[in-house]
C-alpha cells in the first residue's frame, strides 16, 4: 500500500469534537494582549483627536450675536394625542 493511502502515515486519528479545538499557548495570549492594546490605543487617539469638538458647546451652528441665537430657540409644544 502506498505511504499517501495508508492511515496511520497521516498521523493520530481525532474524533471530529477534538479536531476542532484549538490550542491555547503564549502566542495566542500575547496576540489578544496586544491586540487588546493597539485597540486602546486607537479608540485613546480618536477621542483625543475630537476631544476639543466634543468639548465645544454648539460648535456648529455658526451663531454670532445673541439675536441670531434665538432663531434657534424653539417653544416646547405639548405632544399631540389622539383618541383612540
């Protein structure tokens, strides 16, 4: 029989449940330790980057005097409701 057919040439034989398991090891735990870092550090620079516009109060809406502001000011309104 030719080494290729033979069973036993491929190795052990593992039941499907076993053959799915992964190994844990050092390399897999420094992988996600610094994954888990790079992804802290990504997510620390973009909230520095726009730290100054999430601190800035109505950064957007291009108001100069304090008249232009009250176009912005809208009257609350009681909610409309209908019977049933």
């Amino acid at each position: 029989m030719p080494a290729d057919i033979h069973p036993s040439a491929h190795g052990p034989r593992l039941n499907a449940t076993r053959a799915r398991q992964a190994r844990w090891g050092r390399h897999a735990f420094w992988v996600l330790v610094i994954s888990t870092i790079l992804a802290a550090l990504a997510l620390f620079g973009a909230w520095s980057f726009r730290a100054q516009d999430l601190a800035a109060v109505e950064v957007n809406n291009g108001v100069k005097t304090p008249a232009e502001a009250q176009r912005y000011d809208t009257p609350q309104r009681p909610a409309k409701q209908t019977p049933q």
